[in-house]
C-alpha cells in the first residue's frame, strides 16, 4: 500500500490551529489569573490608619492591594504645553504622520500612519484619599490600562504644489499631513491602583509593581469597572482558543475522511488487480493454441499482451491490465477522457 499523502494545506491549517489555540489558551491562563488575584485583592480605604495596618503587616509590606486616591504631585506639576493652566503628572506628546500609500494589490490608496516622535514625561506623585493620607506611586509607566486624557490634539494639513502631486503619484505616496497630540494624568483625577504596597524606612506608603509578578495596574476607572474590563478580556481569550481548537479537531477530521476514502480506493484498486490476475492464469493457458489471434487483438500500449480491460466512462478496449497500471495519469490511452472505472474483460 502506497504511503498516504497529507496536503501542504491541511498540514499549514492543522498546524496554524494548534499553534494559535495553544498561544491564546496560553494568554488565557495568564488573564485568569489575574482575575483571580483582582477577585482576592483587598480593597483599603486611604486614610491615617492605613500606616497603622502597614506597621502590624510582617515586612511592612502587603503583597496585592487595592487603593483609590487623587493625583497629587509632590514637588511641581508638569504644565501642558498647549492648553493654559493645564497641569498633570503623567505626560505624553505624541507627532504621528499620516499619509495614504498606494496598495498596487488592492489598486486603491490606504490609509498608513507612523510615529515621527514621540515623548514621556513624569513627575514623582501621590494618591491622596480622605484625610490628607497618602501613598506615593513608584513606576507609574511600568502600570497597564493608564488610559491618559487627551489635552490637546491638533491636525496639521500637509499642503503640496502641482510638481508634489505629480511625483506622488510616481512615487506611490500622498502625504496627509501631521497629528499632534498631548495625553496627560491630570492633577485630581481619581485613580484606582493595583499593586504591591509597603511603610518605607521614612514612614511614608508606596505603591509599586508586585515584586511577584503579578500585574501591575493604574487607571482613571473604579475598581468594579476595571475587574469587568478583566474579566471580558479573560473570555475572548477564552473564545479565542476554542474556536481555534475547534478548527483544528474540524481539520483532523477531514483528514481522517480523507484517509477512509483513501484507503476504500486502495481496496478497490486490489480487487481490481486480483481479478486481472484470475483472468490473466486463464489466458495464459489458452496462449499456446491462440498465438495468432493474441497478437492481432493486442494491447496498444505494449502490443504483446492481449486486450483485457475496459476504461469507462470512455468504454475504450485498448490496453492490458499491466499497462493500465503503469499509466503515469488516469486518462484512456486513446481518447485522453479520464478513467474513473477499470473493469475486466472476460472473453467466453
Ligand atoms: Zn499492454
Ligand atoms: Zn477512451
């Protein structure tokens, strides 16, 4: 039996459908158990009796809490650079270029964009609750979901004389012009941090990245809200890896149909050859009286067995079954039609 071939797409698809469930399941996991810390997380309230709790806490230090405050710098605010009176801790300016590219496969121009420059600022700050209390925020860069406020953004149109207009279409690029913007943590907005809070030596609370790993979090949403936001996330990895192994499992199946199929032809294909093989002791024993008339009905491929099969749906009579078999492609010798059917020939 010959060996049986697997397609280059079956194996690409079977492959990509692992690989990616593997990978998504893989993130899942990760979001999980994240969730599941959020879940486990106390959430203290900030005030003067944090310090105490910090001090009865072995280490100073408590592995993944949860606090609200508002932003306070603790030396000078960062000022904005383009709105009066504008101050905040955290600041982000950003110049992206956009400019449309011509797609010669799809034949149309496509929007592309590209950061020209780009630049963080920070100050040292704290998250100030009830009563003037305060815990200092360490690495707030270091932190997901700081969604910052946009404070300025600003489009400048690019402008282009007729010579432009023709060397951008030589050249395959029009430019659009330029996006400026500035993102900023304001000063008093309430954020809700996630992380690792401990009493240094100089008596003040700090919050910083979970020695652990874990993930860190600093963001403009409450509490509730950003264990929802997780939570969502956690699933459509969820989804994601499913609907991937599914594809895979879909794929395996077809293979597995196309092997059955494979291997009912190779069935036939032996049946076919052991029929050819009865008929063929058959003929050889009527050979020796039947020379002349062997030759006149011959095989037109090898002109010296005699004709024993036919080929439908063509109907053709005109090779021996050995030949027939040694066909580089299923097609009748004499008509070229493919053959789906090789049945033997019984002369009484
Ligand atoms: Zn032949
Ligand atoms: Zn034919």
């Amino acid at each position: 039996m010959e060996s049986f071939p697997f397609r280059t797409v079956e194996v690409l698809c079977l492959g990509t459908s692992i690989t990616l469930s593997g990978l998504f399941y893989y993130i899942y996991r990760k979001k999980q158990k994240t969730v599941d810390k959020l879940n486990k997380a106390p959430q203290l309230s900030l005030d003067r009796n944090l310090a105490n709790i910090l001090n009865a806490t072995p280490g100073k230090c408590l592995q993944y809490v949860i606090v609200e405050g508002n932003v306070q710098p603790i030396k000078e605010p960062l000022r904005s650079q383009f709105q009066e009176g504008c101050v905040g801790v955290v600041q982000k300016l950003v110049l992206r270029e956009h400019k449309l590219v011509w797609n010669s496969l799809a034949r149309t121009w496509t929007d592309s964009e590209r950061i020209l420059h780009q630049r963080i600022n920070t100050v040292p700050f704290n998250l100030v609750g009830s009563d003037e209390a305060a815990v200092r925020v360490l690495c707030p860069l270091e932190a997901s979901g700081l969604n910052m406020e946009v404070v300025h953004e600003k489009f400048h149109q690019a402008s282009y004389s007729f010579t432009d207009i023709i060397g951008q279409y030589l050249s395959g690029e029009k430019p659009k012009g330029q996006l400026e913007t500035e993102e900023m943590v304001k000063v008093g907005t309430m954020l809700t941090g996630v992380g690792e809070l401990f009493l240094d030596t100089d008596h003040t609370l700090k919050l910083r990245p979970p020695t652990d790993g874990s993930e860190f979090f600093l963001t403009p949403v409450d509490f509730e809200t950003m264990r929802m936001q997780q939570e969502g996330q956690a699933l459509l990895w969820r989804v994601l890896a499913s609907v991937c192994a599914v594809a895979g499992v879909a794929v395996l199946l077809w293979v597995a149909r196309r092997y059955y199929q494979h291997l009912q032809a190779e069935q036939v294909r032996e049946q076919q050859r052991r029929d050819f093989e009865r008929l063929s002791t058959i003929e050889d024993r009527d050979d020796d009286d039947e020379e002349v008339e062997t030759v006149d009905n011959a095989c037109v491929i090898c002109l010296s067995s005699p004709r024993n099969c036919v080929v439908l749906d063509c109907g053709h009579v005109c090779c021996c079954f050995r030949c027939f078999q040694a066909l580089p492609q299923p097609v009748c010798p004499m008509c070229r039609q493919p053959i789906k059917r090789v049945v033997p020939l019984y002369q009484a």
